[in-house]
C-alpha cells in the first residue's frame, strides 16, 4: 500500500507491452468468440513507424460490426490537425493490464457467388451489370458498389426511374444482408 496525501491507496500494477503479433492473438480470439463460424485473416506487421494489424474476411459480419469488437483494441488515435500519433492508454483484457500502440484496420470483401447474384438482380430488370462502375452512364445499366462498412449494396440506377431503382436496391440490399447473417 502507497500513502498518498493521507490516504492509503493499492499498488497499481503496472501494464504489460503487448507486441503487434500478441495483440493479434486478442483479436483472434474475441473474432473467434464473437463471430464462430466466420473465417478471418489476422495478420500483423512491424515497420519503422510502429505497427499494424490488418483484419480481412469475405461476406459474413458487416465491418461495422467487427470493428465494435476489435477498435476498443487500438490504443492509438492520429491527430492530422497537428500531426500527432497520441496513445489512448491502457486496456483491461481477461483482468490483466495492457499497453498496445498498434493501428488496426478492417476489411471486408464480397463473394464472387454474392456479386452474380447482384448480378442476376440486374439482369432479371432487363439491364446490363458494371460492378461497382459509378461513373459510367448508360440508361440500360446498373452499377453496383457495396458498403463494407455497414453491408448494403448501393445501386447506382441509371434508368431514370426512381421507384424502379429504389426496388432493385432494395432487393439488393435484402441479398446483402442474407450474406451478412451467414
């Protein structure tokens, strides 16, 4: 026990250094936890500036949910204003005290079996499939860019229809997210 300005306080222990590659193994672990049956790609990197934890994986969990579960993990913020990497302390993990500085990023990607059915969608409407081409125009076409962020499929319609694409979106975005519940 530490006295301190009358009062008697716990020793504090101090936090452990987690290396890039131990942090990984946390975040495997609660993906594992929080998304069984989801297959992901942990990998972690050591550089000049710090480290990095890239997190990828095909359908499955929106990127929204999964960075729920693995940015509480990096305890590093960057301030462009002032260009400051500042650290945002400890973390508590299994009643142990950590320390982390690795930057963790996110990505999700999309099935060749989801975007044929995007595809299908389209198609069954009479027009013509770009995948993810939002700047082509054609009044016969469809192009499609999906959000990994939150798992809905944007149609960007050329048709001038509104309440046509608004129903092509919405069927898409129904495929969408039956891929994101698998």
């Amino acid at each position: 026990m530490t006295q301190v300005a009358g009062h008697i306080a716990p020793e504090k222990k101090a936090a452990r250094w987690l290396s890039a590659a131990e942090l990984a193994k946390i975040i495997r672990k609660e993906l594992k936890a929080n998304f069984p049956g989801q297959k992901f790609s942990v990998r972690s990197s050591n550089y000049a500036g710090g480290s990095s934890i890239d997190i990828r994986w095909t359908d499955g969990p929106t990127q929204g949910d999964v960075d729920l579960v693995v940015k509480p993990l990096q305890r590093v913020s960057f301030d462009g204003m002032i260009d400051l990497k500042e650290y945002l302390g400890d973390f508590e993990y299994e009643g142990e005290h950590y320390r982390a500085s690795s930057w963790v990023s996110t990505y999700r990607s999309y099935s060749e079996a989801f975007m044929s059915e995007c595809a299908a969608i389209a198609e069954a409407e009479g027009l013509s499939f770009r995948e993810g081409d939002e700047n082509y125009f054609d009044s016969t076409c469809y192009s499609v860019r999906v959000s990994s962020y939150d798992g809905t499929a944007r149609v960007v319609a050329h048709s001038g229809d509104w309440k046509r694409d608004q129903n092509i979106d919405r069927r898409m975005n129904k495929v969408a997210a039956e891929r994101t519940a698998s």
